[in-house]
C-alpha cells in the first residue's frame, strides 16, 4: 500500500535532483528552505515508530520521563499511540473540524505494546491513502492536505523517541533528513 502513496509526496527524486521539478513540502507548496530531495515521510515515520518502539522494549512503563514533567513512559507511550490513532480517524472521517482524541490504553504485554504502536502508524498511512493524500482535513492550523498528518506524526515521534532517550539514558540519533525538515 505504501507504493501507492509515495508518488504524491514529492515528484520524481531523480528530476528533482536534475532541477527539473521544485521538491514540494508536505502540504504542496514549493520547498524553498529545504535544500534536500523530497522526502518519503511515511517510510520515515514507519522507521521513527520502530525505533520508538524499540526503546520501549525492556524498560519499566513507570519510569519517569524528566523532559516532559509528570509523565511515565507508560504515558509517553499513550500520547504516541493516541496521537496517530485521533490523527487516522481525522483523515478517515475527512473531518474539517476538530475530533476528541480517542482514549484507550495499549496492552499491558510488552509485544501487546509494541503492537499497538505500529497500528496506529498504519493506520494513519492507510487513512491517508484511502482518503486520498490531498483531501483537506483539519489540522491545528486550519485545513491541510490529509498527507500534512503523517509529517507532523513524524515529527512528533523523533521528539518523544527522545524523551525516552532522556529518560533511559540511551543514545539518540535521529536521521539528518528528518531533523532538516522539521
């Protein structure tokens, strides 16, 4: 399904690279601060949520995560999961309006977890894609292509991947691309 969906994040890379097309951002419009090619932003999210993930592993749900105060990982993983899945039905219902996030809890299991975090992140893409990429939808800062949710999840994930970082004393890297574009 994806390879369906990678056609309209950006053009061709290769004319890109010739200078025969403009990249375009997420939400359509012409790149001008970004120098780099475009971006497939659904590979990169799908990697940002198994690297999140992956943190997630063997840690105690209830150790504290310092850089957001008051909140476990257990809470951070919550907000994550929550976020793709309020984000999926936003898409998926082409709400041009605020929509309540949903609640839920992720299974208490650690693969349960694990999970429950990759769903929410397809399940946003496969909202996207059958909404269509450039159905507008509402957004925090008025309407935008159905597409701008799964940059924004994108981002998201990579701040909260470290957080958990912090929060476990962990190395953290993140992908050059995705930290030029956000």
């Amino acid at each position: 399904p994806l390879r369906r969906f990678r056609g309209v994040l950006g053009g061709d890379p290769a004319a890109v690279a010739r200078g025969g097309l403009t990249p375009r951002g997420w939400d359509g419009w012409p790149c001008s601060r970004r120098r780099f090619g475009p971006v497939d932003v659904a590979d990169r999210l799908i990697a940002e949520n198994a690297a999140f993930a992956d943190l997630l592993a063997d840690p105690d749900p209830s150790t504290p995560v310092p850089t957001c105060p008051g909140w476990t990982l257990d809470q951070l993983t919550r907000h994550v999961g929550r976020g793709d899945r309020w984000c999926a039905r936003i898409v998926a219902e082409r709400s041009g309006e605020f929509i309540d996030p949903p609640g839920g809890r992720p299974p208490a299991d650690r693969d349960g977890r694990i999970a429950w975090l990759h769903e929410g992140v397809t399940g946003l893409i496969e909202a996207v894609e059958s909404s269509g990429p450039d159905t507008p939808v509402w957004t925090f800062t008025g309407l935008r292509p159905a597409r701008w949710w799964i940059r924004r999840r994108l981002h998201d994930t990579a701040v909260h991947r470290a957080d958990a970082a912090l929060a476990l004393r962990a190395d953290f890297e993140i992908d050059p691309v995705v930290a030029a574009d956000g």
